[in-house]
C-alpha cells in the first residue's frame, strides 16, 4: 500500500542524470517533507564514466563499484533514498524482472509525480528507454487487473520530464521552471561528488543560471537558479486564474 507520507519518485538511466537534471526539485521536496525515491537503472559504467576509466588497469566492477558508491552520496546529500537495477548501459537493456520491480514500486510509494527523461535523445539512446520503461511501468500499475488488490487505491501520478543535455535536438519544450534557489548550494555540492564526469560541473551551473533568468522573466520574481521541465500530460484545472 502506498504510504501515508507524500512520496515522489525519479526514474534516471544513470548516476549522474538525476543529480544535473533533477537535484534541485530532489533536494526541494525532501527539504519539505516528502520521501523522494530514485530508481537508477544502470551504473552508467561504460558510457557515463569518462573520468574513471582514464586510470591505468581500471576494472569494469571497479568503475561501476565507484559510480554505485558516487551516486548513493549523491543521493544521501540531496535528501533521497535509492535503488540500483544494474540493467548496464551503452546500450541499457531491461528485463521483465525490473519492470516487474518497478511496477511494485510505484504501488508501494504511491508517488504524487515522477521525473524521468526526454522523450527523445538522439545522443543517447538510453535515455528515451529509460523514459519508455517508466511510462510501462506507470501505466501498468494502474492497471486493477495486474496484482489486483481490492484495497489498493491508486492513481496514475503525473510525469515531469527533465531536461536533456542537448534540449533542441531532443524536441524538449519546458513549461515547467522550478525556481531551486533555496537548494542550489545542495545541488551544486552534489556535482562535486560525481568525479567520473567532472566535466559537466560547469556546464550544468550554467544551465541552471539559464533557467532561473528565464523563471524569472516568466513569473516575474526573482529567480536565479532553475530546473526546467516538460510536462507530459495536461493540467486540470478548476479555474485558469
């Protein structure tokens, strides 16, 4: 059964996915209260370690050991619990067993959203699995006849897309910016732990100063940091003001 306290969980193909594209609304919630679970699908030993495999004689478990070991920092510091599948990368490849698992999670949690990948990512093709296996498992759980439970109510959570590294090639359209400035320094000090892809730190900071000039050209406050999403399905609303 779902809990009683607000959860959110985050679906990412490798370690570093949700620290650059989703630490902000990570640290955000958990600083508020809820329980935010990170579902990381691989390691991101092969494709995502640039750094770890510039050491001489380095071994396959020992870039994953250190990816596993960077990634549950990461986790820790922005306030969220998480749990690996090992599914590999470049190319990620899942099971019926994962999907099994992550139908169970998303009944056990009762997210009240998701943040997962772009839709498309012609950079890499394991992003838009990861968004395609997360979007399996959303709408089975929400299937009564699969596991039925008669006491199990559940309702299908909404789905945030995160930013992709590339947005214009990956067709990504934001229309959600998260103001993050209360977490920055969070965010930012979880960069530092990822040290296999130090190469981003900078690129993210700036991305982040993008986002929140245009938060705040949009909302009309002040804003300096941002996350920008793409909001899967429509709002319903009661009144438009």
């Amino acid at each position: 059964m779902a809990s009683a306290q607000k959860t959110g969980l985050v679906i990412t193909a490798h370690p570093g996915d949700f620290v650059w594209r989703a630490g902000g609304a990570i640290a955000l919630h958990a600083r508020r209260g809820m329980r935010v679970k990170i579902l990381c699908l691989s390691y991101g030993e092969r494709g995502e370690s640039q750094f770890a495999w510039k050491k001489a004689g380095v071994r396959m478990e020992d870039v994953k050991a250190q990816r596993r070991e960077e990634a549950q920092a990461a986790a820790e510091l922005l306030g969220a619990e998480i749990e690996f599948m090992d599914a590999g990368d470049y190319p990620l490849r899942t099971t019926p067993e994962m999907l099994d698992r992550a139908i169970d999670i998303f009944h056990e949690l009762g997210p009240r959203f998701v943040l997962t990948h772009a839709l498309e990512d012609p950079y890499n093709v394991d992003h838009p699995e990861a968004t395609r296996f997360a979007q399996e498992a959303r709408i089975i759980a929400q299937a009564a006849g699969h596991k039925p439970d008669p006491g199990r109510a559940y309702a299908a959570p909404p789905v945030f897309l995160f930013e992709p590294h590339q947005p214009e090639q990956c067709n990504f359209k934001p229309n959600v910016i998260l103001n993050i400035d209360e977490v920055w320094e969070q965010k930012r000090k979880a960069f530092e732990i990822l040290a296999a892809q130090k190469h981003l730190w900078e690129y993210y900071t700036r991305v982040a100063l993008n986002r929140g000039m245009q938060g705040g050209r949009n909302s009309g406050k002040a804003m300096t940091y941002g996350e920008a999403y793409q909001r899967l399905f429509p709002e319903a609303l009661e009144a438009l003001a």
